[in-house]
C-alpha cells in the first residue's frame, strides 16, 4: 500500500484502545449527523480517504469503500446507510422485562383446574384469587367459609358427626377469618365476668319436661331471628334478643318490642369495639343504666358496612312518642353450667344468653345436632347466641343425642330456619360454660320512664 493512505479499519488496528471501544459499541449505535453534515458532497463514490468524517478519536467514511463486507468490521458513518444508500432506519424495539425463565416472553396464559387465565390476568376461586404472572399462577390458599370438600366430607360422615352441611350463598367467595371475624364478634369473658359466681337455682327436675320450646311457650312474645350481617355484633344481638324477650314475656297483654342493635352497637362504646368485638357484661350494663329504644326508632345499618355510625339523640327528627322510651333491665346474673339449672332458668323465665366457640365447620351447619367436627381447621372464635329451648333427637350409629335449641344472629336462611342444635350436657364448644340471665324492669317497659 506504500504511499496510499490507509481506511479508518486499518488505522483503528494501531490504536488498540480506541478500537475496543468502537466495537464494544458499535457504529451503528452511535447516534448523530456525519455524512448528512458534509459539505458540500454528502457522499462520495469509490474510495476517498478525505470523504472522512472525525468520530470517537478517529475517522469514519461516507464512501462506497467503508462497506468492506467479509470479516472486517466496515468503518462507514452511523448514518451512512440512511444518507447515502436510502435504508430507513429501523426503530430498535424496547428491551423485554428480566424475567428468570425466557420462556415466559411467548407465554400467553396460565392454568389452573382447567381454567385459563390471560398472562397479566386474575380469577377467583371460591374465596382465594389467582394471578398469572409467571410461568404458573400463583394462588392463595386460605380456608373459605364455604368448603365443598367439607360439606361432601360431613355429609357423608353424618352418621358419625350427627349433621348435615351445606353451601350457603352468602359465604360463597368469603374467607373463613372474615366470618370468623365479622360473623361472631363477642370478646371472651373479663376475669371479674369470670368469677362472678352463680345465682343458686333449686330445679325441680320431676318438671324439666323433656323437650321444651320458648317459642311454643310464649307465642308471639318470643321475637325471631335477626341478621347481624357482615359485623362482629353477636354480643349486641344476642343481648337484646335475651332482654326483649324477658321483656315481651313479662309485660302480658303488651304489644311486643323488638330493641335496636345500632342504639346498643353505637352508644355503648365505653370498652366496646362495634363490629370488632364486644363484652357481654358491659352491653347489659348499658341497658341497665341507659336503657334501649325500639328498633323503629334505630334502624340497623352496620351490618352491610362493618362500620358503625356516631351514637345520636334517638328521638333526634321524630315526634313518635314511642321513640322517646328507653327500655331497661336488672343487673344481669349467672347460671352455672349444670344443664338441669339451665333448663330450669329458661323454663320459668324466658331465654338465656350463652357464650360458645366458633370453628370454620359451623359456618356449613344446615341441619340436625350440631358437634364440632374437627375438620376445616383449628381457627376459631367467641360469639354468644340465644338458648331458647332443648330436646332429644335419634341421631342413625349414634342413638338418643340431647341437644340444646339455640336461636344464632345470622338470619332466617342458615340452619333450620336460623337456630341450631347442638349437644346438650357435654360443654359442646363450651356453650355451658358460660351462660347469661336478666330480669326485666316492668315499670320501664309500660310507661318508658328512665
């Protein structure tokens, strides 16, 4: 080559450093304007050594000659193939997200029990969601209050268990902690509660029938089941339903009442937790002290929000008289947990408030005498429902069970109409444990006086 000068590829070869960074680099990821800046040819044919433009410390060319083709890496301009030859650029596409498994990039969808999921997408099963995010979806597993493996399961053992068990709608898609939460809702006994002891009670048991019911009792003075709803208000339910009940019986020849659970769930808030949670001692000691209006007055609300609204002047926009009386009772007291005590306070005066344990089973219970399975789980919680009779039922490999006839707060499309059974004289889920009376203040009932 002698006298002719050398191309930017030969003279980058004497320049060790320089050369490295163009090619780690590369020409064609350099941006900016040489050919289309030359003046005043843009482009030149053959080979021309000044048709040279200064890049990265070197040359770069705009002739035909910078395409050497083979091996050797070419030393045209960056922009030599749109100015000079007429190639549009192409748009370089955005780098794919990092993603462990490169496979993932063609994936379209997930599956999951024979459902496919959109890759990005969500479905719902029962209470848990699965996303499809990966190469599989990745899904919760939490307990749901409704389990058609459970109920299949129960079902078939109900022989052994003494229940029948089915799906209820309103659980459908709910988490068991949800119900466990929102669905009970009475806080454990305080240790004074605890330690109250026992009124002492004297039954005649020669007159202990062997089956009795309030409702068949004292028709019409016993009020039906309620609804709480999605609020962990059992303690306000349950005691209103003991105390209007004594009430309604009491007060002969008196239209019934039925009191408001929002009064209590809202203006009772001394240690009180609304739809969290409350204590059975200080919800009668409210009643006893303040008293209740009737339900008219207080519509219930809390029970489609889980929220609980300010307590307000309960004659607040209303001229009903009615709306002015506040219904209250004596101090409550305690039964002991022998099961001829029991039936004897119910039978002389009207229903009594209990205290049980709430395991995810109980959410399925549809009919017959309930007994908690062991199945579906440890969790559990504290919730109070209304004793408003007992009996004797014959139960196919079991033989003669004893139940206790239990009114619970979650509407009239659960259970048997919205009550239960469940075993009698055994302490099932500690129903025995810890049971609750009052005797109603006729004088406040008749005439409203507070």
């Amino acid at each position: 080559m002698g006298g002719v000068k050398l191309h930017a590829w030969a003279f980058l070869a004497t320049v060790g450093v320089v050369i490295l960074q163009i090619e780690a680099r590369g020409f064609q990821g350099i941006p900016g304007n040489y050919c289309r800046n030359r003046k005043p040819s843009e482009c030149c044919e053959d080979r021309l050594d000044d048709c040279a433009v200064p890049i990265l410390g070197t040359l770069c060319y705009c002739d035909e000659f910078c395409l050497t083709g083979g091996d050797k890496p070419d030393d045209c301009c960056p922009d030599f193939r749109e100015v000079c030859l007429g190639v549009k650029p192409e748009i370089p596409l955005p780098p794919p997200e990092q993603n462990d498994d490169p496979g993932t990039l063609q994936q379209k969808e997930c599956e999951v029990e024979g459902f496919r999921i959109p890759f990005g997408g969500t479905k719902s099963f029962n209470c848990n969601e699965c996303k499809c995010e990966g190469p599989e979806a990745e899904c919760e597993n939490d307990p749901c209050m409704v389990n058609e493996d459970l109920i299949r399961e129960i079902n078939e053992g109900s022989r052994r268990y003494g229940w029948r068990a089915t799906n209820y709608t309103q659980f459908w898609g709910r988490k068991a902690s949800e119900g466990l939460r929102l669905r009970t809702g009475t806080f454990p006994p305080t240790e004074w509660s605890s330690n109250m002891y026992p009124v002492i009670l004297r039954p005649d048991r020669s007159k202990i029938p062997r089956e009795f019911n309030a409702r068949l009792a004292w028709k019409g003075r016993v009020t039906g089941v309620r609804d709480q709803g999605w609020c962990g208000a059992s303690w306000a339910f349950s005691t209103l339903g003991v105390a209007q009940d004594r009430l309604n019986i009491l007060a002969k020849g008196i239209t019934p009442v039925a009191l408001s659970a929002q009064n209590l769930l809202s203006c009772a808030e001394l240690g009180q937790k609304g739809c969290q949670g409350g204590h059975l001692d200080r919800a009668w000691n409210y009643i006893r002290r303040v008293g209740i209006v009737m339900e008219e007055c207080y519509l219930y609300e809390s029970g489609w929000s889980s929220k609980v609204p300010k307590c307000y002047e309960q004659n607040e926009g209303r001229n009903d008289a009615n709306c002015k009386n506040h219904y209250k009772t004596e101090p409550a007291f305690r039964i002991s947990e022998k099961e001829e005590d029991i039936q004897w306070e119910i039978l002389k005066n009207g229903p009594v408030q209990a205290l049980m344990t709430v395991h995810p089973d109980f959410f399925m219970y549809q009919t017959g005498v309930y007994s908690y399975t062991g199945l579906g789980g440890s969790d559990s919680a504290a919730h109070s429902v209304k004793i408003i009779g007992w009996g004797e039922a014959r139960v196919m490999g079991v033989g003669i069970v004893k139940y206790w006839l239990a009114e619970n707060s979650w509407g009239s499309g659960w259970g048997e109409r919205g009550y239960f059974k469940i075993r009698r004289g055994t302490n099932e889920c500690g129903i025995e444990s810890f049971v609750l009376a009052v005797r109603a203040r006729l004088g406040n009932f008749v005439y409203g006086r507070h």
